[in-house]
C-alpha cells in the first residue's frame, strides 16, 4: 500500500549523479528561497514603494524572456554539464554582490535590480540544461518518479527556505541572508563537479536563430506539447491571486494571516508530493494535466468565498497541490517525448510558458480586483481559470487524448532509449 501511495525515492537510490545533484540543488535551493524573501523585503525597505517591490519581478520576466531560448539553444549544443557550471558561479557572484551592498551603510537600490535581473537571465540560460539533463540521469521509465522528486526539492526549498530567511533577517538582518545564500551553493558546485560530463548528441547543431526557430517549429508540430504550455499560461494568468493576498488576507487578521495564506500552496504541493506515488502509474497525462487545473482553479474559488482563515488555508493549499501534479505530468510528458538533440531547446519554451503566467497573472489580478473588487477578482479568476481549460481540451483533443503507452513520440523516445541502453551494456 505505502509504495502505491507515498513518493517513489527509487530513482535516488539507483542512480548517483542524480542522487548528487537532486541533493546538491536541494541545498542551493535553499539558499535561492532565503533571497527570494529578502530581495523584496530589502526594496521595500529602502523605497518604502510597493510599486517598486512589483518592478523586481518585471526587470527578472524580461530577463528571462531575453535568454530561456538563447539557454534552450545552448543546451542542445555544448555540454550541458559545463553550462550549468558556468551559470551556477555567476549566480553565485550575483548573490555574493547582494551581499556586500547589503553590508554598506547605505546600501543602493540600483544594484538591486540590475543584480535581479542577471540572475534571472543566467536562470533562463541555465535552467534548460538542467531540465535537459534528467533524462539522462534516470531510466525512462523512471522518469515520472524523477519529476515528483525533483517538484518535492522545490517544494521543501521554497517553503523552508523563506521561513529560515525570515529567521536570519530578524537576527542577522539581510547581509546575514544574503551571506547564507552564498555558503549554500556549495551544495550544487560540488555536485555538478562530481556529476559526470553530459556533451551533445551527435545530432547537435550549432546555436543560432534557425537553431531556435526549429526549436519553435518542433513545439507547434506537436499539439499536445502545446496543450502542455497554454494550460499552464491559462491556470497561472487567471487563477493566480498571490498580488491579493495583503489585500484579502486583511479580513483575517495581521501580517500572520498574510504568512499562513502565501505558504499555503507550498504546503499543499509538499503533501501532495509526499502522497504522489501514484503518478508513475497515469499514463493518460493530458487527461490528469487538465483534471489538475481544474481542482487549481476550484481552490482558488474556494479562496475566494471562504469566510474563515482556516477554510482559505485548505483551499489554498488543494490548489497549490492540484498545481504540483500538473507539473509533474507536464514535465514527464516533455522528458518522455523529446528527442534529446531538442530537449534543451524545448526546455527554453517551457520555461517561458511556466514564468510568464505568474507575473501576468499578478497584473489581471490587479486590473480584476480595481473593476469587481479582491474576493471578487480571486474568485472570477478561478471561475474563468476552469472554463478556459475546458475549452483548451476541447480546442486540442490530441492534448485530452495523448496516452504514454501508444502516443508516437512516446513509443520513439522509448525505443531509442532501450535501444541506447542495449548498446552501453
């Protein structure tokens, strides 16, 4: 019963490199949720403008939309291994800059910004190596399992992480914060020196303008693929109310219903991480992708009618569990389609479907919440997050109908992979 209920850790056991870099990445993590509280918490400090706290995610969305396909080319084009290695020390020179303008008696709010922005633009060229490198990492068969575990990663990371970011800002103020951010990624520049080179397929060609153009044109051949990117956009623009939150947490109490309601969601993807053995078993991913999105957008309708704290918090968190497995399903079905000569560049798309929603989100809301007001905006966002999805899977019946077991890219990649597998031994 436990291993049909709970998270499969198999794939930890069975395979060091990604037994080294899920451990290494899950304590650099760490240290990314400590200054994802204390950028903000530090520009509104200095500014005292929230306005200016919104322009942080601004300057980062731009960034990543400048380089995710830059990154996606690369990825397929040198070692993927090297690349994340690069990126990863500078963003530990960007967090090590945070630090010593934090140490300054007046510390400037321009760096801050300029240093948001890089980071976010080293992310987008290093985060398609990175979702490159798993399916070289785990058995095919094992990579559901894999995506669960590494969605589990994220969610003890940025759960725990902003709350030991508050910790150290009270006592240490945000140089401890940021100081603490540094030291941590120790634990991925070990692992990735550690884990083994990862160069390009044989079949890798030159990053360039035509390189990312096939990039695109793969993605729009392949209509579930689509489906894939466009619900996630759909759930994230309509049905994210984080920017209401100090707004409507307001009803509840103080500053700590603000806190219970913004964990909320992490908490419910952790429990559904921890109860996702199950995953590995649907093959029908389209179906559960949109069966997920459909409980997100009901949660957050949820949110928005509940008269107590406590019935916002469970509605919030089912919502942020529901948004846990949709990504699991998504990224299993890319892991298990792709041909890896394309996976990098693929990644890069999928990086901008799945960080653009949020920050545009927080914008509809906003414009939602000045026309119909906050519960109303968070709970029209939810109503049109499950319409828009039943739409979609109607618009796309490949997306509803896709099946791992027959679907034709499935059947390729698994083939080849058993066929590449026969071949090593």
């Amino acid at each position: 019963m436990s291993r049909r209920l709970f998270v499969d850790f198999g794939p930890l056991r069975r395979h060091r490199d990604f037994r080294l870099l899920w451990t290494g990445l899950f304590i650099t993590r760490l240290g990314a949720g400590i200054t994802w509280l204390a950028l903000p918490y530090q520009v509104q400090k200095l500014t005292g403008s929230p306005l200016a706290v919104g322009f942080i995610g601004a300057a980062q969305m731009a960034a990543i939309f400048l380089t995710a396909l830059v990154g996606g080319a690369l990825a397929d084009a040198v070692d993927r291994r090297r690349l994340v290695r690069l990126t990863e020390v500078g963003l530990v020179c960007c967090s090590s800059l945070l630090f010593v303008n934090a140490l300054r008696h007046r510390p400037s709010v321009w760096p801050l910004f300029v240093l948001a922005s890089l980071a976010a633009g080293l992310d987008g060229l290093q985060r398609p190596s990175l979702e490159a490198m798993l399916p070289r990492l785990v058995d095919h068969d094992e990579l559901a399992a894999a995506a669960a575990l590494n969605s589990l990663r994220s969610s003890v990371s940025f759960l725990a992480g902003p709350l030991l970011g508050g910790v150290l800002i009270a006592a240490f103020g945000v140089s401890g914060a940021y100081l603490a951010d540094v030291v941590t990624f120790a634990g991925s520049l070990v692992a990735l020196f550690l884990v083994r080179a990862m160069p390009p397929s044989s079949e890798a060609k030159p990053p360039s303008l035509s390189s990312i153009s096939e990039g695109l044109k793969y993605a729009r051949g392949r209509p579930e693929l689509v489906g894939t990117y466009v619900i996630d956009m759909i759930a994230m623009f309509f049905g994210m109310p984080l920017a209401l939150l100090p707004a409507f947490s307001a009803r509840f109490g103080d500053a700590r219903a603000l806190g219970v309601l913004t964990a909320a969601p992490f908490v419910g993807s952790l429990l559904a991480n921890l109860a996702g053995g199950w995953t590995g078993r649907v093959h029908r991913h389209g179906r559960a992708i949109v069966v997920a999105a459909c409980i997100w957008g009901a949660g957050v309708v949820g949110l928005g009618l509940a008269g107590s704290l406590p019935v916002a918090f469970a509605c919030f968190a089912l919502a942020g569990g529901a948004d846990m497995i949709s990504g699991v399903f998504r990224m299993t079905m890319w892991n298990q389609t792709i041909p890896d000569e394309l996976r990098g560049r693929l990644a890069g798309i999928e990086m901008i479907s799945y960080t653009s929603g949020p920050l545009l989100g927080n914008v509809e809301s906003g414009v939602a919440a000045a026309v119909v007001g906050v519960r109303g905006a968070i709970v029209a966002g939810g109503v049109l997050c499950v319409g828009g999805t039943g739409l979609l899977a109607t618009v796309l019946p490949e997306f509803w109908a896709y099946d791992a077991r027959v679907h034709p890219a499935a059947v390729a990649e698994r083939e080849r992979r058993a066929a590449l597998a026969v071949a090593v031994q």
